[in-house]
C-alpha cells in the first residue's frame, strides 16, 4: 500500500500566494523580495489589505480577490487574523498552507484555544496546513522555498530532513553545505495542527529523491501513529532520528518551545532500540550519520577492521566499536601477507591495524577492504604536518602512501568505509580533496564506530523484516 | 612539598646530540636540520660513526668524543645499537635522554628484554630518559622541540599535554591551533621505560605556564603511582583525562602499540570520579574541556542558564546539562524584567531562554549572567544565513542583537560562558571573530554542558580538599 501522501502543491506550487506581505523589514518582506528573485515573480500574489504595492507587484486585499488559481499560501499576518484569512484560503479552495505565524500554543492556553479554532476551521477539507511557529520548507531539487535562503549554497541531494522549528530548520540548512549533506528536502513543521512528524516521514519515504530521513523531534504529536509511520518507512530506508526533551529541563524547554509534549523517553528509546530507526545522540552524531548513509552501503556484517597511522587513534575507534558490539575479526592470511610483504620489522600486522610512519596505509586498507573477514572499515589516515609539506613541495603524489581513493572505493564498493583524520589545516585539507570524492570523512573516531553500528544494525533489521 | 622534577635539560637544554643523525631521509636527517632551522645550529652536536659532516656539521664517532658539555642526548638509532649508545651517554653524564627509537615491549618478549637492559643501566644514574617508540617533546614558549614542528603555528599557552605515542603526539600539536588551544607543553612518553605518565603529571603540576592538563592515556605504568600523582597535581590545577584500551579490542590494540597494559577500566573509573581528574569521554570532549579550562574561571555552583536564539538547541544543551546533574534555576524578577521590558509578547522569558527572532540575544545573555542564581551561561547565538549577511551588508553592526562580547564578559568575570553556534561560514565566522576573543567556543550543544559541570565538578573537588 503506498504510503499517505501530501498535496504536491506544497513541495512545487504553479502559484504561490504570500498573505501578510509587507514593505515593513522582516520576514513580511523578505519573503516575497526571495520568491522573486529565485524566479516567481509571474506567479506570486500578495495579500494585505494596507499596502497596494510591494516589490513591483499588486497587492490583494484578500486572497479571494486574487484572479487566478492558488496552489500554496504561505501566511505570515498576527496571530490575531489568522482565523479570517484562514476562512480566505479555504474558499478560495487552496490546497496547501503554511502557517508561519508564532503565538500559538508554543505562548500557553490562549494560543492552544487559537490552534482548536484553526483545526476545526481545516477539518473535513482536502487542504493541509504546516504550521503554525514554522517557516514551511525548503526544495533544493525544484528550487522553491517558503523562507529565504541561498540556493547558491545549498546543495540538491538526497537527504530528507524533518526539523521542528524555524530557526532550527534554517540553521541546519545553512550547515549541511559545509558538513557536506545534500537535501532532497528541509520542512519545518512547527507545532504541527495539522501536518506533523509522521506525515513528513511518509512523504520522504515515498519521495524517490530521499534516501534517508533525518528526523529533530521533540515529542511526537501522536505517539501510536509516529511507531507506525516510523515503523513502516523504515522498512524502506533509513530514518535517523534526534529525539530531544529527554528530561525535565529538556521537556519543559520543549513545551515553551513548540508546544510540544516530549513523553516518556524511555518509551521512545524502547521503541527506537525495536524498529529499525536509528537513534543518535548528539547533534553531530545526526549530521555524521546522515551523511554517511547518503553515501555508502549498508553494512552486512559486524566485523570491521580498523586502519590507521596513528595507534591512539586506532585505539579510540576500537574501544567505541567494540563497546557498540561490532567484532574485529582477525585478517585473512591472504592480507597479512599482502601487508607484510612491504612491511617493516617493528610493524604488527592484525587488527585494528597500526601502520604508523611505515608509508603502507594505502596498502594496508586496500588489503584489509578485500578481506573475506571485513565487512567494513574505519581508515585514520595521519601524518605529522611538517613531513606531508615536505612530501608535497618535493612534488611527490601523497597517494604512494596513502593510496588512491578511487582504487580503494573499487576494491569492495559494497563495503563501507569511513575516513577520519585531525592534524594541521594543510593535512585536513588534503584528506578532504583525496579521499572526499570518493569515501565519505566523519568527524570523530565515536562518530565513525557509531555510523558502521548504525548501517550493520539497520541491515540487519530490513534483512529480518525481509524474512518476516 | 614540591613535586619531584625532571631536569630542566629535557625541556631547556643549553646543548643537545642527536645521535644517529644520518644525511638519509627520515628523522635521522630531519631533526638535525629542524633544530639548525629553528637556532640551535651553534650548540647542536651530531653523533654517527658512519658519517663526517651533515647539514654543514662535524659529526662525530661517539658521543664520547663531543669536546663540549651535552645537555640532551636525542637517540634515533636502530634497536639493537641502543645499549651501547646509552652507555655512552651515562660516560659522558648526559642527565637527559630522549629515545625515540621503536622497535621494543610493543613489538613482543624481545623487545621487552631490551627494554629491562635499559631500565639495569640507567639505575643508580641521575640520568631520565624519555621513550622508547615517542618523539620525546615540544616546548613553544622556548621554541625547542626534538621532533620537527612548525613553531610558526603552534601558540605558545597553558595546555600541557601527556601523549603516548609520537604520531599522536604530532598530530595534537597540529590540530592544536585550529582548536584554539595555546601550549605550554606537549610530550610523548612512548613505551616509558623510565619517564611515565606521573613524572610528567608532576612536571606540568609544578610548571608556572601551565594551567591546565590534558593526559591521553592507553594504561598507567604504575598504577598506584599514577593515582598519587593525579590526586597531588588535581590539587593544583585541572586534570583532563582520556583513557583509552576500555575494550577488549582496545586493551589488546593498546598493547601493541605502546606495550601498555590498560587495566580495568572500571577501577580507573571509579578513582577518576573519587579524585578531581576530569575524564573525557570523546576525542573531541578533550579538545573542548581544554579550551574551556584555559579560559574560563571555575563554575561556583550548580546552577546554570541557556540563552539561545534557537530553541531547538537549547533543548538539546538544556537535556545534556540536566542529566549532568546541572540545575536550571528560576531567573530573579530583576532579569525577567530587564529581558521583559523588550520582548514581543510571544516570549517567554525563562530558563533556559529563548529569544527567537526577537533580537534580544546580546540583552538576555547579560542580564542572565548578571542574574545571582546563574553559576555559568551556555551561550547559542544563531541566525538564518541570509539574514545576518542582509544585516552586515546594511552596514549594520549585529552586536545590536547579540551584544559586545566585551561588555557581556565584564557583566561577570567570575562566571564562565560558553558559546556555541552552527549555520553558515559566513556567520558561523563572525560569531568567532565577535565573540571568541572574550568568550570561550565550543564544538557542540553537549560539549558545552560537559565542560561546564565539569568547571563545577573541580571546583566542588578543590573545595572541598581545601576543607579537608
């Protein structure tokens, strides 16, 4: 059974209609002054009963008074008018409506008694409404979004991310160019009347762009609907998962904050532990992870092989891993003697595996990737900085001893392989330009351990829902 | 009573051999031309019965053929020519030596033997030595090193850092300047035949430029030993932790590259939270608390706000302090009313708190810090990408919504505030340049809430020592 689906209008409207939209700073102006420039201009439609012009354009008094079809309103007017214009919109028979207004059940009663009102006024309608206390969402595929932001920057990809509130959304979207995510879609969905968590993973799950959900909740508006909807999109690709308001403090936080109610988090991690989602548990851990699901295979077994030039750092990675339940298989004899082949003395050939200044780490993780024993690999290529500049301004290729990453990516493309490096910006840099391309970089040794945890258990979980 | 010393020799010698300096490529003919390059070509003797002259210097047979006084002896010749080097430096009454050789307890029985043959010559001599299979140490304030850095990046400061193996030792210098951390020190202990983990801690527990200490740790040498010694030195100053080899996996990963035993880790544990050491959990953790003790005044209490203009990551620090066993008190009426008296009737005007879009960033997070009950402040100033850079473009100072980072540190010297923030380069660099001067950064909502209880923690620890 296909998953259920929201209006179309929302992600690629032929019209958009901006009610609120005014020549005073802020997101009133804003938003238009954006929508024109990334290109509707011909089909954008103001609405304010006190301005006559904004932007070259018209202004409607209301939204019914616009001659044309309207697929998308976005609505930005005080709290205090959105009951009317909501009224607008649906005469109008928009189909889809961001509600972009704060003050609502995020402030205390009144602001709930509010969303009641607009619930009510929704209910039995085909229209859906995102919102309030959000700004909407973000296609970087189509190039449309209800909230300004550079389409220079962000880049089309296929990573689905679900954010709660506005700023949040914005700021995340900011930061995945430089933590090198590419979104298929960012929806921000507020304090959720209408549209909420569920909705967003069923929409991402059935958008063939998306390949992996990524999901800030702090608290799911239907607990029993949420299992559901993460349940079964699970099944179909991965959902990533920040579940904040883990406490008190954290809770009440969530309540002031999206109106949300965090519930019991020892129900949520039960559920979390027994479905297929994946839970991370730092913001940083969210963006490691969902960069490398968008980029590498799945894991199909837990053994792993760590390669490295530093063995403290080898030494961190295998403690995170081991602690996760990952196993180290010992290497194929095959390998040993491909690595001990060019081996110095001092050099141990095993796993985790410390080639330290011998030179051989691209031979060592090229060995170790097409090893029947390795499911997945975690490389730690480092060098002190002042011997890679020498290396580099005597004009020698680093890859004779780091390897090539194209060659390495070819050795086992159904593995995955995550590269981790600290060290001087130079070397950093380099790291980057050599292995980006084809590998995907992780922030830390933990991050690392946790993302191949997370792509064998998430393996695991399709492999046995397969089975039945 | 003092703390038992090392020689000054290691850390400020007035005249250093390197023996087993070679014109071949490697640290042989490395560090030779890294300690001329940096001013010690007049009081650098070179020692290689298999050479004459390089870099423009005699070389000598032995170092018992040096007509001069010898500070430091730098040994980097193969294993098996150790013993009868380092009998030639106790001839010569070398009181310093640093052995960077490898080759020995990590590599298996053999090596261990040879170990114990060292360990029988030094004993009864006032000779140290430092290593085997390390780089020996960095001193940026004198700019000596006996392994090759670049003196141009590295910031002489108040971390002193105890790592273990030479690559890792390197790569934290490295990676230190990009991670705002300013060195007083940073050595590698290697296998610690003599020289371990508790002579260093006494080092830089006695040593008036450093404030702070960072220990990377695979297992002590000594473990009754190493306890005194932290418990002594925490007395003084701050002691971080990352013990490594928890696991299994990494126990036995240890063991192979430094020879280290890394104990129970729940023994380690325990003494870690009965003493004042702080033990980090992450890589990354170590960086940020080292930063965060070398600038920020100890937390006098428990009690801690969130100023934040998202609140989605003000739930997430909120919930990391919370199950820290921080506390989030009520703000005094004086601080509701200062932040009250500007806000937009959506705020709400608690702890944590979360200004939103209401510009009231700079305004909030002095009041809080002023705020009697507040111990220390978790700073989160984001904005949307394209807003700041509308704003900054408009010739506009956006310390008008964020406030001076001057002002906000001299509303309480004596409390510590962190920032953190995320989002576009663009802002994601100005909040460095308007902040980090005055204010302390951290890398994530969870960082921030670590180091802060961990500010409290030492404090309690120190307190109540000091009450006995």
């Amino acid at each position: 059974m296909p998953f259920p689906s929201l209006p179309e209008e929302f992600f690629r409207p032929r019209s958009v209609a901006i009610i609120g939209a005014t020549k005073k700073s802020g997101f009133g102006s804003g938003i238009p002054a954006f929508l024109k420039r990334i290109g509707y201009g011909d089909r954008l439609y103001l609405v304010n009963p006190r301005e006559t012009e904004i932007e070259g354009l018209p202004v409607y008094r209301r939204v019914i008074d616009v001659p044309h079809r309207i697929d998308l309103a976005i609505i930005i007017v005080p709290k205090e008018h959105v009951h009317a214009v909501i009224r607008d919109c649906l005469e109008k028979e928009i189909r889809a409506i961001i509600l972009e207004s704060a003050g609502f059940s995020e402030t205390g009663p009144e602001g709930a008694v509010l969303e009641e009102g607009i619930e009510r006024l929704l209910r039995g309608n085909g229209t859906r409404l995102i919102g309030p206390n959000c700004v909407g969402l973000i296609n970087p595929h189509d190039r449309f979004a209800s909230t300004e932001v550079d389409f220079d920057e962000i880049r089309p990809g296929n990573v689905g991310v679900i954010a709660q509130s506005g700023v949040f959304g914005n700021i995340v979207a900011d930061w995945a160019p430089s933590q090198d995510l590419a979104l298929s879609g960012l929806v921000t969905i507020g304090n959720r009347i209408d549209v909420d968590e569920s909705d967003m993973l069923y929409h991402f799950g059935a958008d063939e762009r998306t390949d992996v959900i990524v999901l800030y909740l702090e608290g799911a508006k239907n607990g029993q609907r949420f299992m559901k909807a993460a349940r079964e999109v699970s099944l179909k690709k991965p959902v990533l998962v920040y579940k904040s308001g883990r406490t008190e403090v954290g809770k009440k936080a969530a309540a002031s904050h999206t109106g949300s109610m965090s519930g019991d988090d020892a129900l949520y991690d039960a559920f979390f532990r027994q479905s297929g989602v994946v839970r991370v548990s730092t913001f940083q851990e969210l963006f490691d992870l969902a960069r490398v699901f968008s980029r590498e295979p799945l894991m199909k077994g837990p053994n792993i092989s760590v390669v490295t030039s530093s063995g403290s750092l080898g030494v961190m990675a295998a403690d995170a891993a081991f602690q996760l339940g990952l196993h180290f298989p010992d290497l194929e004899p095959d390998t040993v003697a491909a690595v001990r082949g060019h081996a110095p003395a001092w050099m141990n050939v095993k796993n985790p595996l410390d080639v330290g200044p011998s030179g051989l780490f691209g031979v060592a993780l090229e060995a170790t990737l097409r090893d029947k024993q390795v499911d997945g690999v975690i490389a730690i290529p480092v060098i002190p900085g002042t011997i890679i500049e020498s290396i580099v301004d005597a004009g020698i290729d680093p890859s004779f001893m780091f390897g090539e990453a194209e060659k390495i990516r070819k050795a086992a493309p159904e593995k995955p392989v995550l590269i981790y490096t600290v060290g001087s910006n130079f070397w950093v840099q380099l790291v980057k330009d050599m292995f980006g391309p084809h590998l995907t970089m992780v922030s830390s040794p933990e991050a690392a351990a946790k993302a191949l945890w997370a792509l064998y258990r998430y393996n695991r979980f399709r492999n046995e829902a397969a089975r039945g």
